[in-house]
C-alpha cells in the first residue's frame, strides 16, 4: 500500500481524498494554487506545497510543478481526482516516467477513451449499443451532409475532442447543416486546439444514465449500478439520484452487463464511468466513458455502503477486487450547491461567506470545502458543495432534501439552494417525469 498520496486538486474532491488516505493510515500532500491557501484540503492534509498562481494553467495544470512537488514530498503516487488532469494521457505517462503510481487509468486506456470517436469505434467492436452516426470523423461538409440524410435528421454534430458542451450542434433539417458545421468547428478549435467533428442521430427525449464500474489489474470488472443525471444545464448536471425513477431492473442488468463489457474492452484499471443516453422507448446508447472518479460518486456510495476512494486507491496498490456487481439498496439524492446566482442566468457569485450553517441529521451527506469567513476564489468552477440525502424510499430521500436545503444557510454570496428548493417541490420531479430538457422549460421565479 501506498506511504504518502499527493492530490493533484482543490476543494471539496480534494478533502474527500484527503479523509480517506488517513483512514487508511496513508499521509497525504495538498497541493494548492496562491488563491487556494485559506481551502480546508491544505490545512487538514498533512504536507501543502503551493503550486503557482490562481490561473490553473500556472498551478493546477502545471504538470511540471506538481511533479516537482511530489518528488520534493517524496510521494509514491497522486491521486488526480476529476477535472483538471484528472483525463490527461499525458501527466499519466508522466507519472509513470518518474515511478510514481497515478490513481486513475493508464495512458493508453485514456487515449483510447477520451476521444470520442475512437472510443465509440471500440466499443461498436465490443457489442455495446451505440448511437448511429459517422465512421469516425467526418472529412468534409459533404460527407456530413451524406450521413444525415442516412441516419435521418434531427442529427448531432459534436467535437471529438469535446466536454462541457462545446463543440456541440443540434440540426433539426438539412438547410441548418452547413451553419451548424461552420460555427460548432470554430468553437471546438478555440476550445480544445482540434476542430476534428463526428456526427450522431439525435436522441429526442433522453435521459442521462450512466453506469459506475471499477476494474482491477488483473482483467476484473464489476458495476456498481446506475447514476440518473439528466437534470442538467448546458450540459452541467445539476442533480443526480440513484436508482433512476425510470429504470427496470431488467435495464438495469442489460445496461450493467454493457458497461462490464465496454471496461473489459480496454482491459480497464480504476474507477470509472460508461455514460448512456436512453431514449423514451429504453433503448440505451454509449456516449462516452469517463475514466476518473465522479462528482456524483457519494449517491453511489450511500446506496451500496462502498466507499469509492478507497477502492480506487486499493485497486491502484495491486489489491483485486471481488468481480461482483453492486446494486442499489437504499434511495440517494445529490444536490451541487454552486455559487452562483440564479436570478441572473446562473452568473458565478464568487466572493466571501459571511455564513455557513450546515444541515445535519439522519441521512444527511455535506461534501464541501467551504466554511464561514472563506473567500470563493473567481478562478475556479463555481461548485462550493454537494447535498446528499439518502432514505428507504425515493419520496423519503426528497422531503429529506427539501428538509436539508432549508437548513442550508450560506450567506455572503448569491448560491444555487433557491433553485434546489424549488425543484424539489416540482411536480414533475417528484413523479420522475423529466430528461435532459428538463432545464428548458423549469421556471426558476
């Protein structure tokens, strides 16, 4: 087992790593950027090296200064945790170069399931379901053209090297076709450096789900069952829940076996996650495979009593795992509390809180790096906290969060609780009856 693990993040996903490492008797390195130096992850680990300034490309994407400090700290591994490096081939080789153990996937597995279309080739050679679309990239306008009218509009352009929405063009006829190629590879050219594009059907009425596994060194893959997360906004989730309102337990086995298959393809190591997108009738599509751990990965825990990290960290270490797969026993909700101001198109409200009462209680969950009197740097995402409530029920886990968000006090900076509070009062949540145009049509006031 590893002696010391450096975090190669901040905030909340840092802490979490950070509680874990000690339980498990590991020391533990924060790293931390000249604007992070009052965050909990650097008080509470037991070594803190400050990495550079506040932008990120000078401090925590500066593989080169993270590496010093691992080296300086005498580190046997570094956990990346999601963002940032956490999908960066790269510092994995590197890593690997300077014989310290990165927690997370190889570069090679990274590689081949970062981008887009190379992935959606592998996992059409494993058997597993995907959307129809191009063969691979699309070479010109022409070809696009050629596709659509094969797989029938509405279509989907999207950017190979894309995330977050960027690169992203929905096209409901053919006149729209040559706009949508124009601007979406523009955009995906500023935004990632490759304005490579494929095209996919446009799945109407979708939700969201995807499928947590975990996959050892030794060719072992198991699923820990599903993650509903279709209430998003420009393609950030908003809140998560697990088990999905809308899943059959036969689904959820055929969309497990799936998820197993896709891992094994890539002889995959670590935690991770097979994204789908189910249309109206249950049909379930790969999108893509997220080969770190997640923002939502707390529901998870919660509902199958397994604590994520540490069995990231294990696997890691060389420890097997059982091969079995998990399913859900309990009902859990995930909150992301975000600063942000929702009366004004969701504008980041960075700033410092005057104060923090935290909502306690049986099944109440509070991941957060914030506290009364801390500064929210402007530098960063705006994700101060994640909510988890988790009961017997999935009616038992939304009072409970309701409950809990009304406890929530932060005062200081503009917060998304407003907006938590009010959807879970709507109807149409609280059926289950949503996808991921949901956010199009919820009136916030």
């Amino acid at each position: 087992m590893f002696k010391k693990i450096l975090i190669a993040n901040r905030g909340e996903i840092a802490l979490r790593v950070i509680r874990t490492a000690h339980e498990m008797g590991i020391k533990t390195v924060a790293v931390y950027s000249t604007a992070d130096k009052d965050s909990l992850h650097v008080r509470f680990a037991d070594e803190a090296v400050c990495i550079g300034p506040p932008a990120s490309k000078d401090s925590y994407l500066n593989i080169a200064n993270i590496i010093s400090a691992a080296e300086i700290t005498n580190a046997d591994a570094i956990h990346p945790g999601y963002g940032f490096l956490s999908e960066n081939a790269k510092f994995s080789k590197i890593c690997q170069e300077h014989g310290i153990k990165f927690i997370g996937a190889t570069p090679e597995q990274i590689e081949k399931m970062g981008d887009k279309s190379m992935a959606k080739t592998t996992m059409k050679e494993a058997g597993v379901p995907t959307v129809p679309g191009s063969e691979g990239l699309l070479g010109s306008l022409e070809e696009a053209r050629k596709v659509a009218k094969k797989i029938k509009y509405p279509v989907m352009m999207k950017a190979t090297a894309g995330g977050g929405g960027k690169g992203m063009r929905i096209v409901w006829k053919e006149d729209e076709l040559e706009q949508a190629w124009e601007s979406a590879r523009t955009e995906a050219a500023a935004a990632f450096g490759n304005d490579g594009m494929y095209m996919e059907k446009f799945i109407e009425e979708p939700r969201h789900i995807e499928i947590q596994i975990i996959g050892d060194q030794f060719g072992k893959v198991s699923h820990l069952s599903e993650r509903d997360c279709s209430i998003q906004r420009r393609h950030q989730k908003l809140v998560e829940e697990t088990p999905s309102p809308f899943m059959t337990q036969e689904l959820r086995d055929e969309m497990g076996d799936a998820a197993v298959k896709a891992a094994k393809a890539v002889n995959y190591e670590g935690v991770g996650t097979i994204e789908f997108l189910v249309d109206k009738h249950r049909n379930f599509y790969f999108m893509e495979m997220n080969t770190r751990i997640q923002v939502e990965h707390p529901i998870t825990e919660e509902v199958i009593d397994y604590d994520l990290i540490r069995e990231q960290i294990k696997v890691a270490a060389g420890v097997p795992i059982s091969g079995k797969n998990y399913y859900p026993q309990m009902h859990a909700i995930e909150c992301r509390i975000n600063a942000e101001d929702i009366e004004n198109n969701f504008r980041p409200s960075p700033g410092t809180i005057t104060t923090f009462h935290a909502p306690g209680g049986h099944g109440v969950r509070l991941d957060t790096h914030a506290y009364a009197g801390y500064t929210i740097p402007p530098n960063y995402d705006s994700m101060i906290a994640k909510l988890i409530t988790i009961a017997q029920t999935r009616e038992e886990a939304i009072a409970k969060m309701r409950r809990a968000l009304h406890e929530f006090v932060i005062d200081g900076i503009k917060t998304t609780i407003p907006f938590h509070k009010k959807l879970m009062d709507d109807p149409d949540f609280i059926e289950g009856n949503y996808t991921t145009k949901f956010m199009e049509s919820f009136k916030l006031t």
